[in-house]
C-alpha cells in the first residue's frame, strides 16, 4: 500500500510470500495510522539478488517493511521470515547486506505491541570456520534478526512492548533488533577508520554514516537465545541520535559474535555512540529493571558492550552467568593471540570514549555476578572508558581467567586498563582511542553502599585491577597508565588473586595497580573498606605505581595494608 491513511489488516494469515525489495507479506510506503492486529507471518522473505553489485538498501523486511509511514502491530505472530541479499541465492557480494526478518522501518514510526517473533533471520550464512576473523566482518550480510530500524533521531520512533523474540539471528548486528542509519559497510561497524575524524591529527566532523538515531522504547518483553553476527546478540543501537530505553525486560542466552568469532561485541546489548571527538556523548540508552543471564560475546562484553563515545546507563538490572569468550584465540592460525584486546568484561565491556553509568536502589537491585571473562576483568572491564557508580551496587563471584604467566588473567571484579599502548594502526603505539579521547581509563564513585567482593583473579586484583600488564607494554617508551580511579567510600572484600607479588610472597587479592603513574593518574580510595586473608592477602598492591590517597580508608583482616615495589617513574 502507499500514500493512503487508516489502512487495517486483521486475522489474517501471510505465508510463503516473497518479495524481491521490501516486504515479503506486507509493504507499506507513505501510509499513516497503519494497523495490523491479530495476523500470522510465517515463511515470508524478502530475498534481493544483487547480480554481482554490492547492494544495502533492498532485501528488507522478510514480513513487513514500513516506509517513511506509522505503524502498530499488535496480537501478532511472526515465525521462520527472513531478509537477506543474496547472489543467486547464495552468499552476497561482498559488503551487500538485507535485514529485518520480521520488520523493517525505514523512518517513520512502528508500535509493536502482545506479539511473539521465533525463528527470524536476517543474512546469508557465510561459514564463520572458513573465514579468518578480520575476514569475517566483510560477510555480514544481514542485521536485524527480527527487527531492523534505519533512520534519525527526528524522524524515527520505535516501540516494542509486551513481546516475545525465540531465536533470532542476523549474520550482522543486533540478533534480534538493530538500529543505525543505513546498512552500509560504513554504518555497520560503529567507527569509519580514516575519515573524517578517525584519523591522525583528528579533524572537528564527524562520520555522516554514524549520526542514525531513532527514539525508542523497549518494555516487558523476553529475548531468549538471539544471535548477533557481530555486535549485538539481541540488540545493537549504533548512531549519535539514539535514545532508547530498554525497560522490564528479560535476556537470556543471547550472544554477540556468531559470525566475527573474535570482535564479537555484546552478548544481549552493544551501544556506539557515533562521536569519533573527545567531545560529551549525545545518545541515551538506558537499561534499567532488566535481568542478563547466561549471555556471552566471542569478544568482549559478556552482557553488555559501549563503544564510540557511547553513552549507556544502567539502573537496577541483574547481570548473572554471563562470559566474554576470546573465541578467536589461535585463529586463523594457531599462533595468532588475540587476549590483549578480546577476552575482556564478562559482564560489561567499555571502550574507546565509552561512557557508562551503573546506579543501584535498593541493596541487591544492581548486581553484576558469577560472570566470567577468558583474559581480563570478570565482572566490568574499562578500557579508554569511563564508568561511574552510584547507590548500590554489587560486584560478587565473578572471576578473571587469563593466564597469569602470561600476564593475563587480572581484576576479577573490576578491571581498569588504556588502549594508549595496543592502538598500534598506522602511527604506531599511542594512535588511536586513547589519543582520540584523551581516556586511559577512569571510575568515579563516591558512593558507600558499593561492593565488591568474592570475585577471583588468577593473576592480581581479585578485587579491582588498575593499569597495564607486560603484555601492553609494547614498543612504546612511555610505559606507564594515566588511569584515574576515583573510588571513595566502597567496600572491597574476601577477594581472591591465585598469583603473588613480584616480590612478595603475599598476593594481590583486593586492589592491584601496576604502573600507574604520571602526573595526571590518580588513585583515591578515600573511606574505603578493605578486608581479606589475613594470612596472604594485601590490601593495595602497588606496582611501579604512585602513591594511593587512603585518608579514612579502614584496612581490615589483612596480611599487609599495602605493599608498594618497583620503580615509580619520575
């Protein structure tokens, strides 16, 4: 239908309909106030052969496509649809991409509402085994499992409410819902290396293809075991213009990072902010009363991942089981080692510029537990990122599995690291996201009802891990971490780190930092409480590092309230 008002589909039944652009079972074009209560989509597509060109704006919507028009679709049932470019209905050409196996929108607006979706894909499968992982990212060919939203922040608005997604896949972004502007190669990947303001000096534009955004509210639905090709196993949102808010919702073995077995990103949520300057973020995703469990990313980012100038907050949500896998370790080829960049934040990852802001009510209402990561920070890593803490939260039970003789394996609860050392493209070490953003990694919190405790690390900082290990240390001479912990008032205790101090016997269970230093890296634990064994552990173990300020700060059962070793650098 197109240009018309009032149009209302009900009870019926769309099956085995296929379209070559939009809309295998309904296409809307310039139609308002658009219903469709009560239908059955099952076995619809949408299917673009591309002849050999490389196409992203067709093969979208597998049930329904909404162009620049206002939608509500309630009671309804969507079941094996799917979107895809493909080239003679194979694998696309390279960089090709369909979506929404279920629904697209493209501007406009869409309220989905009591309606259950199972089984939607979007893509062409392009076996994963077969690819390398920097390979891989070139055949994602599809976003959107079941929902694809491209627009802008003025012109798109979305909401999801009361609905069930069941296994849901895209072969690209968000398992189950995406957002950004466009389908483009550019669009896709959250960052444009190179241009305009990725680069060396950066300039003061940004990337056209990051400034998506869509207004959009997501409540009381269920997203069970959505798989996410790269970022995003159930939903990714990548756009300067994004205010979402993702509310009373449930995830469960969701999965970021099918395809892109190293990068994935994400393993219920992935947020890019779309600012390649250090500037303030200007999206808005907001997660709170949710519950993640059992998610995971074969990268980083067991539950949730922020990148780009990202802004994501996070209230009153329950993060349990989740895992951030290195999968891409010894891939392509059995020497190839991936864990100074995936592997980390079982439960959160936070990088390049990232903003993230955990805040708890009541106590219990903000846990993050029983998360695991396969190198670095079990429950949150902060990589260049800042994270700030208020009200209550827990840290409990999660666990840092690297290989301390490897010098992995750090900050069981919390881990605080700068990319100023990896950032390795084109200008060497120190180009790059903690350049760009002026972030070596950063906490504030001030708040006395934060805790941290019974998390373990295999190597140092059961507790909390600042600073940069011998893996980081790279060519660079400037060998030293600007990380800025302010974190006053917190309670950390009965943490465990496997590996002792380079010289003491003692072990570095409840907070470690190693070179942190420099005239701008801070350490504030002010009013802190910490506590362990009183046999092993040390309370703040400083390696090459500055001086902590421990004013107020109340050592409990411990073997030593601090141990300081190593040269500080001048």
């Amino acid at each position: 239908s197109e240009g018309s008002s009032g149009l209302t589909i009900c009870h019926t039944k769309f099956s085995f309909n296929t379209a070559t652009d939009f809309g295998g079972g309904v296409c809307l074009k310039s139609v308002t106030d658009a219903t469709i209560s009560g239908c059955v989509f099952s076995d619809n597509m949408a299917d673009h052969d591309d002849g050999g060109a490389v196409v992203y704006d067709k093969g979208m919507g597998g049930a329904i496509a909404c162009l620049q028009s206002s939608l509500t679709v309630t009671n309804c049932f969507f079941e094996w649809n799917a979107a895809q470019v493909s080239k003679a209905g194979g694998v696309p050409t390279e960089k090709s991409a369909g979506g929404g196996g279920d629904i697209y929108v493209n501007t406009g607006t869409l309220r989905l509402l009591d309606s259950v979706s199972a089984n939607a894909r979007a893509g062409v499968l392009k076996d994963p085994v077969a690819l390398s992982p920097n390979e891989a990212k070139l055949y994602f060919t599809g976003d959107g499992g079941s929902i694809l939203v491209h627009g802008e922040k003025s012109n798109t608005s979305v909401e999801i409410r009361d609905c069930r997604f069941e296994d849901s896949v895209s072969y690209g972004n968000g398992g189950t819902v995406s957002f950004s502007k466009d389908s483009s190669p550019e669009a896709r990947t959250y960052f444009v290396l190179g241009r305009p303001s990725f680069q060396w000096p950066p300039a003061t534009a940004e990337p056209v293809a990051l400034g998506g955004g869509c207004i959009g509210l997501i409540s009381n639905s269920t997203f069970t075991a959505s798989q996410g090709g790269w970022h995003g196993g159930a939903i990714s949102a990548n756009g300067r213009g994004m205010d979402i808010d993702i509310l009373d919702s449930i995830f469960r073995r969701c999965k970021g990072g099918t395809t892109h077995k190293r990068d994935g990103k994400g393993g219920a949520v992935s947020v890019g902010g779309g600012l390649q300057t250090d500037a303030p973020p200007v999206n808005d995703v907001l997660v709170a009363n949710c519950l993640m469990e059992n998610c995971s990313a074969s990268g980083n980012g067991g539950s949730m991942y922020v990148t780009i100038r990202g802004k994501l907050r996070i209230e009153d949500t329950l993060i349990d089981g989740c895992s951030a896998l290195n999968e891409g370790q010894g891939l392509p080829l059995p020497t190839d080692d991936h864990r100074k960049v995936e592997g980390m934040g079982g439960g959160i990852h936070v990088s390049a510029g990232g903003h993230l802001y955990l805040k708890g009510g009541s106590p219990g209402s903000m846990q993050i537990g029983n998360c695991n990561a396969a190198v670095n920070g079990g429950g949150i890593s902060i990589k260049s990122g800042r994270a700030f803490f208020s009200g209550n939260l827990e840290f409990e039970g999660n666990n840092a599995n690297g290989s301390a003789v490897d010098g992995y394996g750090n900050g069981g609860g919390v881990f605080v690291t700068t990319s100023y050392h990896d950032d390795k493209r084109r200008f060497g070490a120190g180009w790059g996201a903690a350049t760009l953003y002026d972030c070596h990694g950063e906490i504030w919190s001030s708040s006395s009802d934060v805790f941290i405790s019974k998390n373990r690390a295999n190597c140092w900082g059961g507790g909390l891990y600042v600073g940069i290990s011998p893996p980081w240390y790279g060519s660079s001479t400037r060998k030293g971490n600007l990380a800025m912990i302010t974190l006053m008032g917190a309670n950390i205790h009965t943490n465990t780190a496997l590996q002792a101090a380079n010289e003491s016997p003692l072990k570095p269970a409840q907070i470690a930092a190693e070179r942190v230093k420099d005239n701008l890296a801070n350490l504030n634990f002010k009013d802190t409480n910490i506590s362990g064994d009183s046999t092993t552990d040390i309370g703040i173990y400083l390696w090459d590092s500055i001086v902590p300020y421990t004013e107020g700060t109340i050592f409990g059962a411990l073997a030593a309230p601090t141990i300081t070793e190593g040269t500080e650098a001048p």
